[in-house]
C-alpha cells in the first residue's frame, strides 16, 4: 500500500499557533519534507519531535518530487511543511500534492496557520468576499497592469509584499485604485505584531516619511465602493425588479422583500413603500 502525504500548516511567528495534530502528525509521519531544514528544525526541537527532514523547496521542486513520489509509492507516510502557515499558499507545495493526486496517493490536509487569513478577519475590511492575488510583480509598470486587472474584483484585496517595495506598491495601488481604504498588517503573531489603516495614499506618504518596515507583510485593499454606491442606488430605484428576482429565485413575496430591504438597508416598511410607488408608475 502508498503511504499518505500529509498537508501541515505550521506557526506563521508564534510557536504556541501550531495544533495538537499537527504536533502528532509530525510525530508520527516517516519523513518530513520541508522549505527549509534549519528553520523547521527549530519548530521540530521546541516540541521535541525527532522525524528524519528533507529540503522541499522552489528551486528543487521538479527533482525532489520525484524522489518523495516513489517513497510515497513504497508506503513511506510524508508530511510538507513550509517555514511558516499553510504549504502551497504562495509556498511550495502544490506540485507535490498534485503529483500525489495524479498517482492516487492518499492526501490529508492538517489545518492550521495562514497570514493571508489571519490578517484578513483583523483588518476592519470585509471579509464575506475576497481576492488573494499573491505577490504582485516586482516592476512598477507590471504591477499597475496587474491592479487595474483587479481593480472591478468584488471583494476584499490580499497580497503578500516584501518590505522593500511597499512603498512603491502603495505609491502605485493609490494612483491605479483611488481612495480606497487599505491596511498594512506586519509581523502576525510576533512580538512586534502591528496593523496601520488608512487610505492608500495617506499609507503611501506614511511610509515614504519612515523607515522601511521590516518583517513579513500583508497588504490588504478594500472593494471598490464607488461601485457598490452606484449599483445599490440602481437597485433601490427598481426594487420591483429586485423583489421579481428573488421570487423567480424560489423565495415567496413575503421572504422577497425581506430580502430585498436587508440587501438595500431599509426597513421592510420603507421597502415596501417604495415597492407599492414604482408599481404605481
């Protein structure tokens, strides 16, 4: 029989975020393939696990997938991890586990840490719809591209950024998306753990006045609300048609306009108002 390849998520800055199972789970496995030896043996040392490791990283990924694909084929059980949060989210990973899909290799996901997550539901933007796109490109004139191609996306933005270029970044993001709020939030779960919100372009002239932040950073934009604007004044001018698309979706009129007044922060009874005037016209 195949071993199984587990998915662990580790501590993205404070030890104490790792779970009981993934603790286990490390314990148990045969191998443990990992971003970068030296840094998962200080986790492994803390809490006393003695698993054999092996380096799992971007610039070994093709050679080295192969290799723990036939151990995983011999029954060896393997756990990924990378140096902090969840393998595969802008980490190695995902070629593994694709490769034991493909192979119909058994594979577990150990939940855990993740900083696109853990920023995102601190920040103050919302969080019912978002994007996370990632590292946006190191050039200026590639990633203004990249944020005009996101700039109608209907949700909360999330990027990783590296220190050195978040000035520029937000220098770009205020002049390609206006004034929308942002938070820079830095060093999660670390001592110096620190979240700064504003407009883009006031975080911008902060930043150009201070030092270069230093640790891991996660950019955070908000949705485009100029267009919500438009789009729920459009919707409370016809909310005839709203009600009518709700009752076509199976809702009953009652359920409709309840819906239709949650959707456009009104009352039922000025919902119903404004229903019964545009039914007049």
């Amino acid at each position: 029989m195949s071993g199984t390849l587990f998915i662990v998520a580790t501590p993205i800055g404070n030890l104490a975020d790792i779970t009981h199972r993934a603790i286990q789970i490390l314990k148990q496995v045969d191998l443990i393939a990992a971003e970068d030896t030296r840094h998962t043996h200080k986790l492994l040392q803390h809490y006393g696990i003695d698993t054999k490791t092996i380096s799992y990283h971007e610039h070994n990924e093709q050679q080295r997938g192969a290799e723990l694909l036939a151990r995983l084929k011999d029954g060896t059980d393997i756990a990924i991890v990378s140096d902090a949060g969840t393998p595969g989210i802008n980490d190695p990973g995902y070629r593994l586990v694709r490769l034991a899909v493909e192979h119909d290799i058994p594979t577990v996901s150990v939940p855990g840490p993740s900083a696109l997550v853990t920023a995102l539901v601190a920040s103050g933007l919302p969080t019912d719809e978002f994007f996370f796109g990632g590292f946006l490109p190191a050039r200026s004139g590639a990633r203004r591209n990249r944020l005009a191609e996101l700039r109608d996306v209907p949700g909360t933005l999330v990027f990783y950024e590296a220190p050195h270029r978040l000035r520029a970044t937000l220098k770009d993001a205020a002049e390609v998306l206006g004034a929308r709020q942002a938070v820079v939030a830095r060093e999660l779960t670390k001592l110096h753990e620190g979240f700064r919100r504003a407009t883009l372009s006031e975080l911008a002239k902060h930043y150009d006045n201070s030092e270069t932040p230093r640790g891991e950073i996660v950019l955070l934009i908000d949705r485009n609300r100029s267009e919500i604007a438009a789009t729920t004044k459009a919707d409370s001018d016809d909310i005839a048609g709203l009600v009518e698309r709700f009752e076509s979706e199976g809702l009953d009129h009652r359920a409709a306009l309840k819906k239709a007044a949650r959707e456009l922060g009104l009352s039922r009874a000025e919902a119903y108002r404004r229903l019964v005037l545009q039914r007049r016209q």
